[in-house]
C-alpha cells in the first residue's frame, strides 16, 4: 500500500535532485567550454565576411559563449585590403528565440568600441544563389579621435562623438546597398594646410545622409554649421582597394563667418569678402582628386 511521504523525507528527496540537477549544469557549462568550437566559428565568421565583402578580413582574438544564449567575440580587428579598418573590443550576437525554427532567422548584435558602441538586428534569407543578408543598426557616441582609420586615409583628423543608424540590404547578385543617416555633434577638424595660420574648424553639428552600392559612394548631403562657417556638400566618392586613391567628386558652398575670416590670412581672407558679398547664398566650390590627395577648387564670379 502507497505511503505518503513525510515533511522531511519529500525534502531530502528534492534536495538531492537539486544537487543532481546543479551538477548535470556545472558539468555541462565546464564541458561547453571546454569543447566550445572556437577555431570552426572563427573560420566561418572569417568566409562568411569574405562573401559579403571580398576586400574585407577579420582577426578575432577570441570567441566564447555568453549568456543569454549567444556569442561574444573579444577584441576584433576588420581589415580592408590589408589597411586597419576597425578595431572593436567585443561584439555579442545572440539569436532572437521566435525565429530559431524559422527559414529566416533574425539576431540581435552589440560591439564595444572607441568608447560608444553599435547595436542592432540582422537577419538571413535564401537567396537564388544561397543565403543573403540584411540588417540595420544604431551608432551611439563613438569618439572620432580614436578612430585610427580616419588617420590613414586623409591628412586631416576629426575630433566629436558620432550617431546615426545603418541599413544594409545585399541581393541576389551579391551586392550591398547600404543607406546611413550620421551626425556628428560638436565636431572639430584640425587641418593640415601649410602657410595657412587656421589649424582647425570647429562645427556645432555635422550631418551626413549616404548611399554605398558596390565601390561607389553616393553623398546625397553634407551640411555642417558652426561659429567659422557654414556648408552643404554632395557628389560621389569612388572606392579603390588603397583607400587613399579613392576619387573625389564632390560640389558644395560654404558661407564663411567673421571667424574664419580673422583667420585664415589676409590675401585669402580678402577673397572670401569679396565674394560673399556678391554671392549671399554662399560660396561655390569642386573637390576632385583623391581622398589621400583632394584639390580643391572654387567657381570663379
């Protein structure tokens, strides 16, 4: 005849499942981690950035699970046709539950770097031709100063703290569209301009909008303000592998203030006098060349 557990018996009894159960889970997580299959994640994360972007190399220093549920890969270093391109302290990427068994499964991601950071989504779908991606992404706060890349392809350095979001779609035939929306707040560019006693520009705000298809780059419209002068710019820039020997062209106006007048020099500040005078609106200029080496040019009254 069945007996009824006592009190203390049904807790005996529950205490060591939870033992049993606590062990079966600490043995699992030491044996994930130690069988985790980092070298394989770094392989595919390696080829399966080389589909989306041949010019494009990734070194992961390490790649461990993360709670919940995902991966964190620590101390990542992006490469475009062997130049520094990015160089991230982590990024965790975790699935989103309700697309596990799905055709098309969706992630949420989050990187660490330059003191601000990037999260977002991306998802993958079958293609004609395999498996495509598209995603999108908010930039939060990260300090331009820091961005190594800036420095390699151009003279110049800018200095504020960058927002903005990312789309990112890639099609059937492998290419990338990529449309952004950033601002920089409280930019500075220190320039590199010889005889010229102005050392930098300062910008209460920048803002950018931007399309990227395959090595064309599509500046719809960069306007910036700030106590020297005021500008809009637009054009196309087209991307080589040497980022530096990327072609310029661009067209814009810029209306300078008092500021930058007292300090650009007398011979040039006297130009720009006399033709913000006839030319309200603002001046007109051409920026051609190269990103390594740009000319620039204005359009004569």
């Amino acid at each position: 005849m069945w007996k009824p557990l006592k009190n203390n018996e049904i807790m005996k009894s529950s205490g060591k499942w939870i033992l049993y159960g606590g062990y079966t889970l600490m043995a699992g997580v030491f044996f994930l981690y130690l069988l985790f299959p980092e070298d394989a994640l770094k392989e595919y994360a390696q080829k399966r950035i080389a589909q989306v972007q041949p010019a494009l190399s990734v070194a992961i220093e390490k790649i461990r699970p993360s709670v919940p549920p995902g991966l964190r890969f620590q101390t990542v270093s992006v490469r475009h046709a062997g130049e520094s391109l990015a160089d991230i302290e982590s990024i965790r990427v975790s699935p989103e539950v309700r697309t596990l068994f799905a055709e098309n499964r969706s992630y949420v991601f989050r990187m660490t770097a330059y003191g601000g950071g990037i999260r977002g989504r991306f998802r993958e779908y079958p293609g004609n031709n395999g498996t495509l991606i598209s995603g999108n992404a908010r930039i939060q706060e990260i300090d331009m100063g820091r961005v190594s890349f800036l420095r390699t392809v151009s003279d110049f350095s800018i200095e504020g703290k960058l927002n903005g979001n990312i789309l990112l779609q890639q099609d059937d035939k492998g290419g990338i569209d990529i449309n952004a929306h950033l601002e920089i707040a409280g930019a500075t560019v220190e320039l590199n301009v010889p005889f010229m006693p102005l050392k930098a520009l300062s910008f209460k705000r920048v803002e950018a909008d931007f399309k990227m298809r395959s090595r064309t780059l599509i500046l719809r419209q960069m306007a910036a303000t700030g106590p020297q002068l005021d500008g809009r710019i637009s054009g196309s820039i087209f991307l080589t592998d040497d980022i530096r020997q990327s072609v310029l062209n661009l067209t814009g106006k810029i209306k300078p203030h008092h500021l930058l007048l007292a300090g650009i020099g007398k011979g040039v500040s006297s130009f720009f006098f006399s033709a913000t005078k006839d030319k309200p609106g603002g001046i007109a200029f051409k920026i051609n060349g190269t990103l390594g080496n740009p000319r620039l040019s204005f359009e004569p009254s």
